[in-house]
C-alpha cells in the first residue's frame, strides 16, 4: 500500500514540474502571410539596443534564393556591411537617409549582373534589355524584406545612394548595376499606415 502511495506521488511531482515548465516555456507564433503583408512598413527610425546576427541575415538571403527571375539566371547580388566601419560609410552615401538608418545593424547594398535577364545567347530579347534584370532583382529584394519582416525585422529600402562610392567600398565588379541599399533592423516606434490608391485605379478588368 505505502509503495502504491509511493509511486503515485512520484508520477504526480512529474506531471505537476512537467506542466510548470510548459507553461514558463515562451509561445513563438509565426505570422500569417497576409500578417507579413499588411505590417510591413519602411521604416525610418531604428531600435539601436536591438542587433541581429550574421545567421539571421543568412536566412533571409535563403529567400531571396527562391524567388523567379528570367531563365533562372539569378542576376541579384548583395553586399552586406555589419562592421562598425562599413556601417559609417555606408551611412554617409544614403543622402537625407542618413539619420534615419544611423541605428539600423544591417545595411544592405543590392545589385544585379547586366546582360543576364533579358538576354538569350547573348542578345537582347525584347525592348525592355536590362531592365529585367533591374526587375529580377525587384523581385529578390522583395522576398527579402517579406521574410524580414515573418522575422520580426523592418526594412527601409533606399534608392538615394552614391553608387561609385558604394562600388568602391565594396570593390564591385563594373558588370553589376547598383540598385538600392537597404536597411535591416527593429523599428523603434510604430509608424502611420500610408494610404492607397483605389483599386479600380491600378487595375483593369477586360
């Protein structure tokens, strides 16, 4: 009877730490898609107590590896400045953007490769040339400020940039067209949703 006792109390200690630890445990839910969508913002004030890691960013440009581009040439490229000192540099070729990104921990320089998309066996395939690469890489960019912000991350995506100096700190090749650079981190308020335009606007049924 005193074993029956025994073991009974044992099993329920068990049960009760078992359910004490569950319910300490933090509760990580992930975003719907349409959450992603209707939350994302660019934002132009960043968290400066808030970092993010070299593995982090690696994750995001796993995205990007997913999404299409023409014959699946992948013309994006990124550079991606972290240190301190590339950080600074970074910063003072954005223009007006400098002060909006000074506490964003990840600056991201995005590029293409001329004379892939839009191209076949070497020759322009339609009057639009280079600009699919342009576009290609527009689609990249925006799988990663999508996976950003599933991650909890804010973007701001900045078309005012010095590209030869950026060229030059990041030696570049001449064949890659400079296209944005783009500001990783956590907003550090809450930002005013834009308005949009109607959409009969923008699209037509026929």
């Amino acid at each position: 009877m005193k074993k029956k006792f025994l073991w009974g109390a044992v099993i329920a200690l068990f049960t009760l730490t078992g359910c004490s630890n569950n319910s300490n445990e933090k509760t990580t839910s992930t975003p719907s898609f349409d959450e992603v969508l209707t939350t994302r913002r660019s934002i132009r004030s960043y968290d400066a107590t808030k970092k993010i890691t070299e593995a982090e960013v690696r994750e995001l440009f796993k995205a990007t590896q997913e999404a299409p581009s023409w014959a699946n040439q992948q013309p994006s490229k990124y550079y991606v400045a972290m240190s301190e000192e590339k950080l600074a540099a970074v910063q003072n070729m954005v223009g007006g953007n400098k002060d909006r990104i000074s506490n964003a921990p990840v600056l991201i320089v995005s590029t293409f490769e001329r004379g892939k998309s839009g191209f076949f066996q070497g020759n322009q395939t339609n009057e639009v040339g280079d600009g699919w690469g342009a576009y290609d890489n527009g689609l990249s960019n925006c799988y990663l400020i999508m996976k950003a912000r599933a991650m909890g991350f804010d973007t701001l995506i900045m078309g005012m940039r010095d590209a030869d100096q950026l060229r030059e700190l990041f030696s570049i090749p001449e064949n890659e067209t400079v296209m944005a650079v783009i500001a990783l981190g956590y907003r550090a308020e809450e930002p005013n949703q834009p308005g949009h335009r109607d959409l009969d606007e923008v699209v037509k049924f026929f």
